[in-house]
C-alpha cells in the first residue's frame, strides 16, 4: 500500500477527495434518529363487529384469531386487546423472520379463520405493526372558530388523511377527537304499530331506496355510454319520503308518517382538548428507516399546500413536534465532537510544536470519520446517538495512528534523511504496529455480532462506525500522511528547535518527563506497596460498582409530562371530559408560564 501510495501520489489525493464528496452526498442521504432503527417484524390484526360485548369479542374472535395466527413460524410472542366491536391481535416474530413472510403468513391464517368467526364479522384487517413507533412525530392540530367537531372530523379524516399520503416517510392511520357523521331515523313506537310496521321494515325500505346500481354499457351510435341507476338520496329531507310499505287501501306509508331522518352524529367515544379547547388532531407516524427531521419538516412544508385545499375558516398546526428533541440532541453530539476535534488540534499543536504536523494530523481526523459515513449509506445504518457516540468515542483513537507515523517520520528527519526519504522510511517502519493496533481495536467490537434483542440494534451500528472510522484511519496514515509529510517536510532542518510559547511548553513538558522517569526509581523501592493500594483500590470500585443502578437508558429530560386517568368502567364520556378539564385547570395554574401546551385525549376511538 505505502509503496503504491508513492508512486501514485496523485490517486491517493483524489482519493481523499472522493471520500470527503461522497461523505457529504451520504451524509446529506443518511436518515437522522435518536435512536438506530429497531428493525423486527409484527404484524396487528383488527377485526370488527360493531356493538359486541367484549366479553364476547374477547371469547368467539380475538381467542381464535391468536389460536389461529399462533400458527405462523417464528411467532416469538403474541399481545391482545378486546373492547366493544374491536378485536385487536399483535403477533411479534423472531429476528430472523422477514417481516414480508410475517404478514403474509398471518394474513392467509386470519382469512382462513373467517369462516369459523360468528356471523357479521368483518374480514379481519391485517397490517404491519411498528412496536418502536409507540409515539407519534408530531400532531397535526384541526381547529376552526365556525366549524363543528362533525365537520371537522370529516375534514380530516377524508380530506387531510389523504393528503399526508404524499408527505414521504410519514404514515396518518388515524383521525382522533371530533363526532362522527351519522344520518339516523328516530321513528315513533306508537305509530309503527298504528299501521303494523316494525324497525326491520324500516332497515328493509332505507336499503333499498338508498343504492347504487352499476347496470351497465349501452352502445349508441359511436359512443359507449356507461349507465348507472343512481338511487343514492342527495339530500337528509329525501329520506323522509322513502315508502316504508303501501297500505291495505293501497296508499303509500312514507317515514314522515311514522317519524323522521336527522343529520346527526355517532354516540361521541373520544373528544381530544388543545390547551382545553375541543379539537381534533391527526398523530403523524414515522415510516421505518425513514429521517425523522425531514419527515416533520416535510409536514410543515406541506401545510401551505393543505390549507389552500381546505375551507379558510380551518386552522392547521403541528404540536408536540418530536424532531425538536431529536435535532437538538443530534446537534448536540456534533457540537461536541466538533469542540472534541478542535482541543484534539490543540493538543496536538503544542506537543508536536508546529503547525505542518498538527495540520496534517487534524486532517485525518475528518477523512477517517467521513469514511464511516460512507460506510453507514452503504449498510442501510442511520445518524443517530448511538453512531455519533462511537465518532465521538473513535476520536480518540484516530489520533494515534496519525501520530506515531508522523513521530517516526520526525525521527528520520532528525537522521539527516530527505524529507520523501524520511516518510517513506518512517512510514514502513510501523505499518506492522499501526496495523496491530486497528486490528485490535476492531476485534474489542468484535463480540457485538453474538447479541440478540434491542441490545443488537442499539450497540451493532456503534461497533460498525468505530470499525470503519478505524479501517479509515489505517489506510489515511499509510497513504496521505506519508505523502503529505514528504511535500510539507522538504525544507525540515534537524536543527529548527520551536520557540516562543510553544518552546517553554515543550521544555515544561520535558522537565515533566525527567521527574517522571526519577520517580519511577523511587516508586520500584515500593513496589509492594504500590501493588497493595492498587488492589485496595479495585476492591473498594467494585464495591462500589455493586451499588450502582442499572437501566439501558439514562434518564432524560424532554420537556414532556405524560398522565394517565383511568375512570371507573362505564363512566360517560362527558363526566369524563368534566374531570379531565380541572385536572388540566390544576396543572395550568400549578405550572403557569412554564406549560408551553397541553393536550388531552379523552376516551377510546
């Protein structure tokens, strides 16, 4: 390599150049998180049948369909939840189950199932599940001053959803708060059994006036003609002249004789309050191994766009937005290992004592690190704390590869040899030890590979771009520093001592080793000694070490209070929503300009 290096210097140039292109066009294309992607495969199946107890849901569907879904291979452990009307089943596989084969296997199990599920049920819904996706991005807050929740609902729900479709990286599953539209027909008792009709007879007569009729082409002249029978009501007061059934004499009964239809809404089961105003809010989800940045950013990039699609009177908002904590974490790790990269330089300005070394030093810091870049693109990894902590953590140990190629390049430069000579010779001299030494500290990452679980996803990324900033390091201090000491070094005088403050500092320095050395002659007489307090000392740190807690994460501070209230079962929404206000009244007037936002999420959708 160094031979190479030598004879084709302006390729190893190039070549440096080519890292630090490529690093920032991957740099620019790597998704940012706070964490590495935690990437297993689940699957959630959701079976409905509106109004069943869920005692009953819990017995005749959700049972089955776990008995049913516990077939597929790889099932490592399945969670379900049972409410009334809704079944909800979440298998979670292996690591080493793909996740397509994980749906697939559970979407031909749960249709399989349908055949033995009570009558009514609708088709079970199979999609994939994130268990690392458990809190939104961002809210996307719906709100107007003219507007009613039904209204704002359905703004939402049929509008808004699908419009975030087009937002990269981001998922809108659900619609939270606001009333459901629902046209009802309230008919009186007593007057169906006037004229002898029942409510079945009024389900019959609505479904069968209110149809869609798709009845087929006609061909008339040369033009085909697609022919539908339309016998969809238009408007709520049609629905009052449906002829429920003709009389004996012959007249028609219409639902205006025996009631009437009404614009109205679904029993509300979920009201949402921004900052104890009644709203309606969209949770926006992060697609796996999509950048958490630019998917909120792309959001707020898109609200120009949504609001001209919607009513004037409708107000949008992004709340409780995420990408804050993460960007000023992400930011804050690159602020450190800039500030670590500069005292780095600093260092080695004042014991290396001039500029040409500390230049050519602090250089391949950045290339080193842009290499593991390059590589993160390539395995499918992200910009996370995890990666950025093991920069940060390579720091370090770049330097010494650096170094001890310029230090012996120095050494034969003192020996009178030309300054090509010297970095030739210099370089050679300790390929074996630079290599060792990357060796080494690569195989320490080694054991990573035997981890299972969260562990592997969280401490393999760290492991990969501390190995390749290493593999960067080695090939930059056998090919560039030495090729940039030989042109740096040309008018090298053995004699040139530095001066000024960097020459007292290292005299100091100097100074400092000799007493070094003396003390170590003193220290030899009690070796014994020596040896005792240093057991001493293990023995209390792993005492110590017994005494301190453990967590996987450290504990964090994001600026976010989250409560849960749980009522009595049956409470009605309203009393709920009455308790839920004074709790927010209380932490209103207890946190006062300190609370930026609260939000409350009443009931179940």
């Amino acid at each position: 390599m160094l031979e190479l290096a030598f004879k084709n210097k302006y390729l190893i140039i190039v070549l440096a150049l080519l890292i630090a292109v490529i690093s920032v066009v991957a740099i620019q294309r790597l998704p940012v998180d706070i964490l590495p992607n935690y990437k297993t495969s689940a699957v959630q199946v959701l079976t409905l049948y509106p109004g069943m107890p869920a005692e009953v849901m819990e017995k005749d569907i959700t049972s089955r369909i776990e008995r049913w879904t516990g077939q597929a291979n790889g099932i490592a452990r399945q969670e379900s939840k049972s409410m009334i009307g809704v079944s909800i089943v979440k298998d979670f596989f292996t690591e080493d189950i793909d996740p397509n084969t994980a749906l697939s296997q559970v979407t031909s199990l749960a249709m399989s199932d349908l055949y033995y599920l009570p009558p009514g049920t609708i088709p079970p819904m199979v999609m994939p599940f994130d268990p690392s996706a458990s809190i939104p991005l961002s809210l996307l807050a719906v709100s107007s001053d003219s507007l009613s929740e039904k209204e704002l609902y359905d703004i939402a729900y049929f509008q808004l959803r699908n419009l975030l479709g087009s937002v990269p990286g981001v998922i809108a599953p659900a619609v939270y708060g606001g009333k459901l539209r629902r046209i009802y027909m309230y008919v009186y008792p007593d007057k169906l059994q006037a004229y002898n009709l029942s409510q079945t007879d009024v389900i019959d007569a609505v479904q069968k006036n209110n149809v869609m009729i798709p009845t087929g082409d006609v061909n008339i002249g040369n033009l085909n003609y697609s022919v539908n029978a339309n016998g969809m009501l238009p408007k709520v007061d049609d629905f009052n002249n449906i002829v429920i059934k003709m009389s004996n004499d012959g007249s028609p009964i219409f639902l205006k004789d025996i009631g009437y239809a009404k614009d109205a809404s679904a029993i509300q089961t979920n009201i949402v309050h921004i900052n104890g105003k009644r709203q309606v809010y969209i949770p926006i989800y992060k697609r796996t191994g999509a950048n958490t940045i630019a998917a909120v950013e792309g959001i707020k990039g898109k609200l120009a766009e949504l609001k001209e699609r919607l009513p004037k009177s409708v107000n949008l908002n992004v709340v409780l937005d995420q990408s804050t904590y993460v960007r000023h974490s992400i930011n804050g790790l690159m602020k450190e290992g800039v500030i670590g990269l500069v005292l780095v330089s600093l260092a080695l300005f004042l014991f290396l004592g001039n500029f040409r070394s500390t230049f050519i030093v602090a250089l391949s810091i950045p290339l080193s690190v842009m290499f593991a870049f390059i590589g993160l693109y390539f395995t499918g990894d992200t910009i996370n704390s995890m990666t950025l902590g093991g920069i940060a953590l390579a720091i370090g140990l770049l330097v010494d590869d650096s170094i001890v190629v310029l230090e012996n390049i120095d050494k034969h430069l003192m020996l009178g040899k030309t300054a090509a000579q010297a970095a030739f010779d210099g370089a050679k001299e300790v390929a074996m030890p630079v290599m060792v030494t990357t060796l080494t500290i690569i195989i320490v990452f080694f054991p990573v590979i035997f981890l299972t679980g969260i562990s592997k996803y969280l401490f393999t990324p760290l492991a990969i771009v501390v190995s390749l900033a290493m593999i960067g390091s080695r090939f930059i201090s056998m090919t560039l520093v030495p090729i940039m000491a030989a042109a740096l070094f040309k008018n090298h005088s053995a004699e040139q001592q530095p001066k000024g403050f960097i020459g007292k500092f290292d005299k100091g320095v100097k100074n400092v080793t000799n007493r070094y050395v003396k003390s170590i002659d003193k220290a030899l007489q009690y070796r014994w000694r020596l040896l005792a307090g240093a057991a001493l000392l293990f023995i209390i740190s792993m005492f110590g070490f017994s005494r301190l807690g453990t967590e996987l994460f450290p504990k964090m501070d994001v600026g976010q209070i989250s409560i849960d209230v749980r009522m009595e079962s049956g409470t009605a929404i309203a009393e709920t929503e009455k308790n839920i206000t004074a709790i927010e009244k209380f932490i209103q007037q207890e946190m006062g300009s300190d609370l930026n936002i609260i939000i409350s999420n009443i009931g179940v959708l």
